[in-house]
C-alpha cells in the first residue's frame, strides 16, 4: 500500500511540475527580496532624472538580456517609472518603494 501512495505521489508531482509555466526571474526572488528589487529600480530611475538622462518615463534606455517575460518588463518598467517620478533624491526614492512594498507584505 505504501508504494502505491509514494507511486501516486511522485507522479501527481510530476504532472503538476510539468504543467505549470516556468518562473521569471522576479517571481522567484522572496519577498523581501522583491521589495529590495523594487527599490534599487526606483533609485536607479532617481538617480537617472538627476543626471538628466531622460525626461520623462518613456525616455529611459533599457538593456534587456532578451529572456525576459512580459511580466518581467512591465514589473521593470513600473517600478523604474514610479522610482522617476517619485522623488529626485535616489535614496530617498529607494527607501519610500521599499516601505511601500513591505507594508503591501503586511497585509
């Protein structure tokens, strides 16, 4: 009986494995180490408007690797976005997406 339920186990496993899609990058990160993504984007796009490296949210450059997913460069471009027009102070920026994160982990 106990090979039967170790036999079903291992294939249920591999029928779900099998059917669900792969994970981007991002959600594979905790988290926590969401939340710190998300702020070093924020700063990074901070610190992109000081230098007057872009005007706008639709004029910053992104090197893409070319692996990434839709959600990869929509979560990217948002926070990048939101880090722009957020505040001129990078670690500043930083700071306030990564509070904003945490408490969104709160609840």
């Amino acid at each position: 009986m106990a090979r039967i339920i170790v036999v079903a186990m291992l294939y249920l496993a591999t029928a779900v494995s099998a059917e669900a899609p792969p994970r981007t990058h991002i959600e594979q990160l905790i988290p926590m180490e969401q939340c710190v993504y998300r702020a070093k984007l924020g700063a990074a796009a901070s610190w992109i408007r000081i230098q007057k490296m872009a005007t706008g949210c639709h004029d910053i450059k992104y090197i893409w690797h070319g692996d990434e997913t839709e959600f990869e460069i929509a979560f990217i471009k948002e926070y990048t976005c939101e880090g722009f027009l957020l505040n001129k102070d990078p670690i500043k920026t930083g700071d306030t997406l990564f509070m904003q994160c945490v408490k969104e982990l709160d609840k």
